[in-house]
C-alpha cells in the first residue's frame, strides 16, 4: 500500500494495481470528508460491483453491534501514538449477509488531515472453529496466521460429532474417505497401546466433570506409519442437570518432537550406561579446578554425593600433602598440551580414610584451540598400592594374591628374566607357563608408550637401572606373535627384606574398550550422530564465546524443503539419507566455516569474518538443485545476516537470518 500515492488518485477510478488477483480487501477511510474507499475486488467481493465512486457514511457496512467498538479502536488509534490497529470483524455484504474479516489498519497524519488505509483478509472458516473450542474475540484475533488445527466436536449425549479436513489430513485421509465418522471413528484409529489410556483420560474429564484435559497418544497413518497427537479437549457445555453435553478440542501433531525426545532418551541412556559401567571414575574440570562433570565411580568408590561435588573445587577432596603435585600434574598438561598420568595420590573417602588413585587426563579445547578445562579418568589403586607393599614382605602371600585378581601381572628376576606369570598375563602369550618361565621379559612382552613414542625392549631391566616405578596409562603389548594389545601398566622394583631389588612386578590390563568408551564419549557429546557435523550443543556454547569477542561474523541458516514430505512418502531412513545428503554438500562448500546441525532438517554456518555469503548461497543452492532422491529433485531454502557491531549478539544474528530465511521458505511454498 506504501507505493500508491491516494491523495492523486480520483475517487471514481481508485483502483489497487497491486493485489489486483489478490482475495483480499484494500480500503482507505479520508476522516475528513467521510469517505471510504474500496479495491474494485474488494467491492466484488462484498458484492458493491456497480458502485463506481466511494462510499459515504461507510461505518453502515459494519456490523451494527460491532459499529461502536471499531469507533471507538479507530479515534483511540488516532489519539494514541500508535499509528496501527489490528481487528476482527464483520462485513455487510449486499445481500444483507454478513462475513468476518481480520482487518490491519495504518494511520497517517499529515498537519491536520487523516488517512486510514489498511485491508481485510476473510476469516469465516476460521471462526468457525474458533467457535467450536468457545474461544473469545480476543483470542480469535491471536489466531487468525496460525498455522492448520485439526479440530473435532463431540455431542456427548447425542453421540454427534463434527471433525474438520484438517483432521481427516493428519492421517493422510480425506473426511469423504472416512464417513460416516462418528467417536468410534477416531478409536478406530488410534494405536491399540494408548486406546485405553486415551479413553481413559476423556472419560475421566467427562466423570468428574473437568472443563478441560490434555493426552499424548499415536494414531495409525493411511499410510501405515504412526503420527503422535497431542490432544487438547474441554467441556464447552452442559445439559439442564449439569451433565456435560459438548466437548471440542484440537488435535496437533507432535511426530517430529516425540520421534526427537525418544531419539534423545534413548541417546541419552546408552551415553550414560557408557559412562556408567566404567569402574574408574571419570571427570571434567574447568581452569579453576571446579568439577562439570564426575560418574557415579565417585560415589561408589568414595561415598561423596555428585550433587555436592558438582560446580565445587576438587582441591578439598585431595590430600594435603598431594594437592601441589595434583597442581603441577594440570599444568603441565596445559603446557605440554598432551595426555599425562600422575602415578600415586590420595583422595579422602567419605568415612575420613584415605584411598590411592592413579589417573590420566587431557586438556579439553574450544574450537579455537584455546583449552578451558581438563579431562580424565581415575582410578583406585589403593587395593594395587597396598599389594605392592605387601609383596615387598612376603613373597608367597604375593604370589597367592597375584593369581586371584583380575590384571595381567608378571615377576622377574633381577637379570629381567620370566619368573612368575599369572593366568590373566599367559592368556595374552597363548603358550604354557612351563615355557615361559625363565624366558628373557621382552621375548614376550615389550611396551610401547604411544605418548612418549618409546618402545621399552625389556622394561624389567629399565626399572631395576632407575630405582623407579614406571606407570603407563596407555601403551601397547607387542607379544611374541608381534600381536599389540592397547594396554595400561605399571613396573616396580621388588626387593627383599633387606631393602635389597631383586626383581620386578608389571601389572597390566586391556584398556581397549575403554579408549574405544572414552573417545565416543567425547565424540559425540558435540557432534550430531546423523551428519557428523557439530550439534546444538556444540553451537550454543560456540555462540556464547563468540558474543565475547569483536569479531565480524557472517551466519547463514538453511532449511531443507519438504523433508516431511520424503518422511511421509519414503518413510524416515530416506528422510536421513536426504538430511545427509544435504549435510555433505554444505559440509564441502562452507569447508572453512563452523557448520552444526542445530535442528531435524536446520543447518547453521558460521564464518568468524565479513563473507559474501550470497555467494555462499548461489553455490550451495545450485550443487543442491542438481541432485535428486527417488527421483523427487532436492532444495534448501536460505537466510542470512551480519554482525552489525561488537554489541550485536549472534542470536539476534540469527534472528534476522531466521526471518529472511521464513520469507524464502514461504515464497518455496507458494512458488505456484
């Protein structure tokens, strides 16, 4: 409306150029000579044809009960230092009929003249609906660019009932192919598991007489395939005995959310049983040494609570006498910027005793490769610690213990020769003890440090050189097969009882599974399981440190077009295909920006500097355009935006790409 000039246009020939195929109705009100004005449509449609000029005295197309409100809206308008007004109204027609229309109006004041120009979309439709849910004017008006509801009456005691199109299309009919249609219609349709407690739910609010219920529940697609519906109900009235009569409600579905919760329950259960069926303790802490993140290891082999321990310093759990060391173990990984173990140090039980650990960690890093904390995992070595001791004053309970517990352990001489092995060691060498014992250490065993990068040919004789336990959180086996086996171990000094070293004890165990645990476990807490692309996880906590910098940012959203529509045809494995398909082609052109996956079929990229990202798009859009699926072509619909300055935050950036990216999805949908 903003582009036609009204005081230059002549009263008999006003005409609106732009909607000319448009339903809908354009007006212009001149206050001060009453006159209202309509689009030659707009008189069509309200059945005005053969009026040539404008109306004078125009309120006598308003309702008559409804005259005194629009009044009274329009001169409060004016009077106010708004200049817009939104309304639902009612229309004369010609032939006396009467018909709603939501109604946006624009307030112009030039020195004293005022001009009212606005239009009216018809609503009958969706008053009826509104209607049967008894919902007020107010509400109505909220209502009016809502998206499609499947709504539903019911005459309880009638047995009546009046569903709309819309609810025949949730589940990919018709209401012609469903009628008759009556309540058992829609139970007919439900999935046998929820029938019952659905009925339940509305029987409930009939019985003890509630306005208003809400149940989850899954009805059968024509398709075959299952959609969840959230279904909202409420009593709207009653017989003379106050018995209910009428209930409406709506039915939304809610497929994609549930499919999604259940996805991320389920996600969710196996990355914490991963977690959890570790025997050692697994941590996370920040720069300050505050633990975000400890497994339930903590309170089984410490008794301390996780929700104590949780946003705390770990300082007060460590002994006095190992805090410095525990001190200088982090920042030595921060220097170094590599995995490190600390071999012996004492953490307090909950019951005041002290109890040994052994732990390696690593540094955790941002995107940037800057390091914000540590991660690492710990375990109890008090058990090991007091059977080293143990060994040094009996060598037959030594012996009687290493074959009862469940690591590989090996002894020798002080020449570095075999001279006990238990069954957990001998089942790595697949040979008898017999031909073992006596053999030099490193016939079978040699260790590499894959951190060091050292290989040990007989580490038995290194230690009994250095006087000096040697730990290795994570190494490897190379047996006399030259079979490797990823394994953590420790070497030590075995002397008599005079003090004297004549010996060494290794104890080791398979940590394969465990690395394979660790690494998936970092994995996929920032990465999305579908694309390998980065999650919303990751993007959330990428954008917070963004806003913290001074940085041009260049953001650009996508969204896959009619995602729902190869779900629904194909079914949801063709949908993934499409959404990895997709995700490569984006992965590939944007190779040195930050991509996530933040959403079902929603893709952010992120470039820390000023990028024409037109460009971006172009390239994009045309590698996507070419590529079908099922022989249905593939597109994407784009929005993108800028940092403005160093204030501007990346979520409000992703606000205005978000709605540039609305504008290109609905011109996708209304191409036609």
């Amino acid at each position: 409306m903003s582009d036609i000039d009204f005081k230059n246009v002549n009263h008999d020939d006003f005409r609106l150029k732009t909607v000319d195929t448009a339903d809908i109705v354009f007006w212009r009100w001149d206050a001060d000579k009453d006159l209202f004005f309509i689009s030659d449509r707009g008189k069509k449609f309200l059945g005005y044809d053969d009026l040539g000029g404008a109306f004078s005295n125009w309120s006598h197309i308003w309702h008559q009960n409804e005259q005194n409100r629009m009044l009274k809206l329009i001169t409060s308008t004016i009077k106010s230092d708004e200049n817009q007004f939104t309304t639902l109204q009612r229309f004369k027609h010609k032939d006396l009929s009467y018909h709603w229309y939501y109604s946006k109006g624009i307030i112009k004041k030039v020195d004293h003249h005022i001009e009212v120009s606005g239009f009216s979309i018809n609503a009958d439709e969706l008053t009826k609906t509104y209607t049967y849910l008894n919902i007020n004017q107010e509400s109505k008006e909220d209502y009016i660019s809502a998206t499609n509801t499947a709504t539903w009456y019911w005459n309880i005691q009638s047995g009546e009932t009046v569903f709309n199109e819309r609810w025949a299309e949730l589940v990919g009919y018709t209401l012609e192919e469903l009628s008759p249609i009556n309540i058992d219609t829609w139970i007919s349709l439900m999935h046998p598991d929820d029938a019952k407690f659905a009925l339940e739910t509305v029987q409930k609010a009939i019985d003890q007489k509630e306005e208003y219920y809400e149940n989850t529940f899954r009805m059968i697609h024509k398709n075959g395939s299952y959609v969840w519906v959230l279904d909202r109900g409420k009593i709207i009235d009653w017989d003379k005995n106050h018995q209910p009569l009428v209930m409406v409600g709506t039915h939304h579905d809610i497929t994609a959310s549930k499919e999604l919760e259940l996805r991320l329950a389920e996600d969710e259960r196996r990355y914490k049983d991963l977690i959890e069926s570790s025997y050692d303790i697994i941590y996370t802490l920040d720069l300050d040494n505050n633990v975000t993140f400890i497994s339930k290891a903590w309170e089984r082999l410490l008794g301390h609570s996780i929700e104590e321990t949780l946003h705390r310093s770990f300082v007060p759990y460590i002994h006095p006498d190992d805090v410095k060391k525990l001190g200088n173990f982090l920042k030595e990984i921060k220097e170094k910027d590599k995995r490190l173990e600390i071999t012996t140090y004492r953490l307090r039980h909950e019951d005041g005793s002290w109890r040994y650990f052994s732990t390696n960690a690593v540094s955790i890093k941002d995107e940037h490769g800057q390091i914000i904390g540590f991660s690492g995992t710990a375990r109890d070595i008090t058990d090991q610690k007091q059977l080293e001791e143990t060994l040094s004053l009996e060598r037959d309970t030594f012996k009687k213990t290493l074959f009862s517990v469940g690591d590989g352990i090996i002894a020798t001489d002080h020449e570095g020769n075999i001279t006990m092995i238990n069954p957990v060691a001998k089942a790595f060498f697949d040979e008898r003890s017999k031909f073992i014992i006596g053999k030099p250490l490193d016939y079978y065993f040699k260790v590499e440090d894959i951190n060091q990068k050292e290989c040990f040919e007989n580490i038995a004789l290194k230690v009994i050189d250095s006087k000096k336990t040697i730990q290795v959180k994570q190494g490897v086996l190379i047996n006399q097969k030259n079979e490797r086996f990823s394994i953590e171990y420790s070497a030590s000094p075995i002397e008599d009882i005079n003090g004297v070293e004549d010996g060494v004890v290794i104890v080791f165990r398979d940590i394969s599974e465990r690395i394979e645990k660790t690494k998936e476990i970092e994995y996929l807490s920032y990465h999305d399981y579908l694309t390998g692309l980065y999650n919303r996880r990751y993007y959330e906590s990428y954008i917070n440190r963004l806003d913290q910098k001074d940085l041009p940012i260049s953001l650009m959203l996508l969204d896959i077009n009619e995602l729902k529509k190869f779900n629904d045809t194909f079914g949801h494995h063709v949908g993934d295909q499409l959404i990895q398909k997709v995700s490569s082609v984006i992965e590939e052109i944007a190779s040195d920006a930050t991509v996530c996956r933040i959403g079902g079929d929603e893709f952010v990229i992120l470039y820390e500097r000023d990028i024409d990202l037109s460009e971006v798009k172009n390239q994009i859009k045309d590698k996507i355009n070419k590529m079908n699926l099922f022989g249905l072509p593939l597109s994407v619909s784009v929005g993108f935006n800028k940092r403005l300055d160093k204030y501007d935050r990346i979520v409000d950036v992703q606000k205005r790409a978000d709605k540039y990216l609305y504008e290109c999805k609905a011109r996708f949908y209304h191409r036609d």
